[in-house]
C-alpha cells in the first residue's frame, strides 16, 4: 500500500457513545484476515441471521452469505481479467490482549469508469465492490472493550483511496439487493451519498435499478475533510 494513501487513512474513530476515540489502523487486507474472519466475525453474522429468519424476521444483513476469503482471493483474479486492479483493505481494533482483530472488511476496485465522465474533472473512479463491519456483540465477545462504528469510516477508506489514486475522490457503489431499503439509507443519510436514480444509464449501458450510490468530486472533498479529526 502507498505510503501515501496509508497517511490519508483514518487512525481512529469515535465510540458508539461518542465519548472517546477508539484507535485503529486500516492496513492491507492478507488471506489469514479474510480466513480469520470468515471462521470468527462471519460465523457469528451467520449464526445470528439464522436466528433473526427462525424467528420470522427478514435476514437482517446483506453480507450474510459471504466468504471474504474467496472475495479475497478469487475476485481480484477475476478483475486482473480486464486490467483492473483490487484493493484488500482490513480495518483492525485493539482488543485486550494487545492483538489486532479485523473490525471492518472492503474491497475496492481500483480504476473503474465513472458515472459522469464529460462533467468531471477525472474520467476514473474507485468503485467499492464489498464492504463490511463486525458486529459489535461480536468485537466484545473477542475482547475488544469498546468497538467503534465504522459505516463511515468504511466509505471514507474508499474515497481516500481514489483522491490518492488521482481520481478526485469520485466513488461509487451498488448497495446489495439483499439490503434493502435500510442499506440504501445507511448510503445515504448515514454516509452522505448521492442515489442514482433508476433507469439512469450506467458506463456499460445498462440502466441503474436504483441501488448505485456515488460521490463525485466535490462531494468527496467535503465528506473526507468531514473526518479529518480521525486522521
């Protein structure tokens, strides 16, 4: 990772009570975090969604399904296919020990088309292919004391990187069908993006089916220096 994008990411985040900072440090995702997670954080996503759909509620998280090994290992080798390189980004906690334990899982695609590339200062963007973060039952469980949400943390992980890979800042996404509703307003009222409207033609041609949320240049100018005391 270059050393400049790593001086540009997050190094701390408020606690759930928004009493204190918590530190953290976003460094490159290896294949043991993604396997550490899969057999500890995802296991217990798991389990609790099963739970929630026994007891006739609907599943309650998009990534439930998920195997961040195999996203980690076979999806970049899938992107190296159209020249495309991934970014493996882990976000790690202290727990009581003094061990670091993966809080918050993303994968960027690194350079990707934009949305609006004839009113744009870049025709480039970084697309933020999979994103996700422990649940907090689950970081306390593994001794960490006081888990920090890290929705926002997440997206600004994305919007760094594509300011230091000289794409202006210019992201966007497409939020899991399996989300629902609520995962689109977490996008968007939450995290401050724009929503693409439906039908609005996409690089590929296709039309958006609603779910693409993005933040262009100016946009991410604002929401990264909204978090300039994390950093």
């Amino acid at each position: 990772m270059p050393p400049e994008v790593s001086a540009g990411y997050a190094q701390r985040a408020m606690n759930k009570a928004e009493t204190a900072w918590v530190e953290i440090k976003i460094d490159y995702m290896t294949v043991a975090d993604a396997l550490y997670w899969d057999r500890t954080i995802q296991a217990d996503i798991v389990a609790d969604g099963i739970r929630e759909m026994m007891a006739g509620r609907p599943m309650p998280r998009a990534d439930l399904y998920w195997t961040w090994t195999g996203l980690r290992v076979l999806f970049p080798l899938a992107q190296r296919l159209n020249r495309r390189r991934c970014r493996a980004l882990s976000v790690f906690v202290e727990n009581d020990l003094g061990q670091g334990v993966p809080a918050g899982m993303v994968l960027l695609i690194e350079q990707y088309p934009w949305l609006f590339p004839l009113q744009a200062p870049a025709t480039e963007s970084t697309f933020l292919w999979f994103i996700a973060s422990a649940p907090r039952e689950s970081l306390i469980k593994r001794g960490v004391e006081d888990p920090p949400p890290l929705g926002r943390i997440l997206i600004d992980t994305a919007l760094v990187t594509s300011s230091a890979l000289g794409h202006e800042g210019q992201m966007w996404l497409h939020a899991a069908p399996a989300g629902g509703a609520r995962l689109i307003g977490f996008y968007v009222n939450t995290c401050k993006l724009r929503q693409l409207g439906q039908g609005a033609q996409l690089p590929n041609g296709i039309g958006s089916d609603g779910r693409h949320c993005y933040a262009s240049a100016v946009l991410a100018t604002r929401l990264i220096d909204e978090l300039q005391l994390t950093r």
